[in-house]
C-alpha cells in the first residue's frame, strides 16, 4: 500500500478487511469525525480512531490489516487494550477494553447499555468527540444523544459527571484548554466549576513534568488567547507566562505526549 494514501482511502482499505472477513459493527471515532462535520474534511488527518462494538473482532481486524500491509502487528497497550498501527504518517488506533468501574456504575445509572462501542464512547472526553461513522454505511450517530448539538453549540462538556471523567483523566483539563485555542468552543458550567473548584488537585494528578509538555503544546498559539482559554477552563493562570512561552517554544515534544 502506497505510504501516502488519504486518511480516507485508508478507512476504505478498513472496510473491505472487515466486510471480507465479516467482522461487523466497525466504526470511526473522534477527532476524525469531528474535523469532518466542522470544516467538511478530515483529508489531512494523521490520526484515525477505529472501535468495535466487538473488542475481540476490533483486534482481530488490527491484526489482518498488519497482515495485509505486511507490518508486525505491534503490542496492545497494557491499561487499554488499544492497539495503534502506524501507516506512512496516519496512526490508526483499534480501542481496546478497557473497563473503568466508576464509569460503568454512572453508565448504568443513566441507562445506558454497556457493552464495547458505549464504554468507548462515554469514556473520551468531550461529547464532540464521541460521534462516529459506521465504516459500512458511512451513517453518522451520536451515541450519547448530545454529541451533535454540542458540536453545533461550539461547547466542551464531559461524557459523564465531570468529577466522575476528571478524577480519571485530569488531562481534560489541559485538553479543553487546546480546543478554545484551536477552535473557539466554549465550556459547560458544570466543568469549569468543578475545576475552578479543585484545580490544584486537577494539577497535582497531572504532575509537573507532564504539565510542562502540555503547556508546551499551547505555544503555538497567541499568549493573549492561552492565558483567556486557561481562565476560561477553570484553571489557574500561573500556569503560563511570556518568559515560560518563550522557554518553551522549540522543545521536542515527545509522540507519548501528542
């Protein structure tokens, strides 16, 4: 397979593997769909969310497309299961399993039906990126039912009770910082206040080293715009200066932290 295909022509490839090996219920996720319903493409994508409503059959697809292009189909990820394969410059990660106890009570408090697809779905960050297209039909659906509108309204707002999506991935935080910055949302009360409320705690569980990286990826952006976003979020604005910017500026940022 040529080492520049399209994002596109890559899904393609995906889905005649799973419709020949009649692996079903293949869908893409994320920041893909996300970009395509915002600016109408998603061609210069370098990274590709697949999920399965069946994580046994997500692997085993991620094995026959290794297969096909004749790769070594790398280790799966020990906390998650995901498994990421690297083609030319597009990551395509397979989600794994990966089972988080205080989710799956909330899940079932609001009804939802566990399995796979909505463990995966509820356990991202932010609504926007929780739509998917099926890789067979290319049908658009929003799991949780605000994903869309969410979108449409321009506004961060976590998959289940902030405290709940935080105390496990306090790296929201910094990432609701990114997505005012790169693309003007806002975020939902709910999450501001929470973080406004215990935002030293959200900084200690980042820790310090990592914290450094995720400023670093703000230095691409205008002071001005980062210190309002870091304000906007909830977050103390300490966290950043010009003198830091400018210390930041041209650190090679390691893949780990992209």
């Amino acid at each position: 397979m040529d080492e520049k295909i399209s994002p596109y022509e890559f899904m393609e490839f995906i889905r005649f593997i799973a419709r020949h090996n009649a692996i079903h219920g293949v869908f893409v996720v994320g920041g893909f769909v996300r970009d395509e319903l915002i600016f109408g493409d998603s061609s210069h994508a370098h990274d590709i969310d697949i999920t399965c409503v069946d994580a046994n059959r997500g692997r085993e697809l991620a094995s026959l497309v290794a297969s096909e292009l004749r790769i070594d189909y790398p280790q799966a990820q020990h906390r998650t299961g995901t498994v990421t394969l690297e083609i030319g410059d597009i990551d395509v990660d397979f989600k794994g399993d990966l089972i988080l106890e205080d989710y799956l009570i909330e899940m079932r408090k609001l009804g939802v039906d566990v399995n796979n697809l909505t463990q995966d779905i509820y356990g991202r960050d932010f609504t926007v990126n929780t739509l998917l297209r099926s890789l067979q039909t290319w049908k658009l659906l929003d799991v949780t039912g605000k994903g869309l509108k969410d979108l449409d309204d321009g506004l961060l707002r976590t998959t289940l009770a902030p405290h709940i999506v935080l105390k496990n991935n306090p790296l929201i935080a910094t990432r609701a910082v990114r997505f005012i910055c790169k693309l003007g949302f806002d975020v939902e009360d709910e999450l501001v206040d929470y973080i406004n409320k215990n935002c030293q705690e959200v900084i200690d569980k980042i820790g310090e080293s990592r914290m450094v990286w995720e400023m670093s990826l703000l230095t691409k952006y205008d002071l001005q715009d980062v210190m309002e976003a870091i304000d906007k979020v909830g977050l103390d604005k300490k966290l950043i200066s010009k003198d830091a910017m400018d210390v930041l500026r041209g650190m090679p940022i390691p893949d780990i932290y992209l």
